[in-house]
C-alpha cells in the first residue's frame, strides 16, 4: 500500500507544470504552488530551527493534499481541451431561435396586443 501511495504523490508531483501552464486553473492556486516552490529554494526555515526539510515537506504535503482534485484530473487523463484559443475572437451561437425585425418593433409585442 506504501507503493502505491508514493506512486500517486509522485504522479502529482509530476503534472504540476501541466497544472500551472493551464489558463483555466484560478491564480490562487498557481500561486500557492509558486509559492510553495519560493519556499523550497530560499534558505530561510520555520520554525528557525527545523530539522533539515522537514517544514519544506510539510508545506509540500499540505499543498499536494489541497491540490489533489485539481492534479488528478491531470495525471489521470480527464482534462478537458482548452478550447479558448480555438474560439477565441469568435460568436458562436448555437440552439438559439431569433428574428431580426426592422424599425424597432418585434413580432411578439405586436401578438401581445392582438392576444388582449
């Protein structure tokens, strides 16, 4: 059980730059990460004298739990394609009846008052 518990960590690990490119993911997320990172490479520890990487794997293992919906769906394959810069600048609508009218008037307004 172990394995496979490592083999999950390790899969999120490995999908975090997949998780940050991504411009559907809210920033609050991606700078939790970045700051998560910050934090691993400054040489400033907390509590002052923590034992080696011992609060830097406590962040990481807070940040992974947090995160873990959002990087499973990464590393299992159920991401969705992005399909803001295929349509982007583009007015696409679909299933929607209208009518254009000239001289300001709808048809509908002109039932209405027929109807009463």
């Amino acid at each position: 059980m172990q394995f496979i518990g490592f083999r999950i960590i390790m899969n999120r690990l490995r999908v975090i730059p997949f998780f940050l490119r991504d411009k559907t993911v809210p920033k609050r997320k991606k700078a939790l990460v970045i700051f998560g990172l910050v934090y691993l490479v400054l040489p400033i520890n907390w509590p002052p004298l923590s034992l080696f990487f011992a609060d830097d794997i406590i962040l990481w293992i807070f940040i992974i739990w947090h995160l873990k919906d959002d990087l499973d769906i990464y590393w299992r394959g159920d991401k969705n394609d992005d399909l803001s810069k295929k349509f982007r600048d583009k007015d696409i609508v679909d299933g929607v009846e209208f009518t254009v009218v000239d001289g300001g008037k709808k048809d509908d307004d002109d039932n209405d008052k027929k109807g009463d």
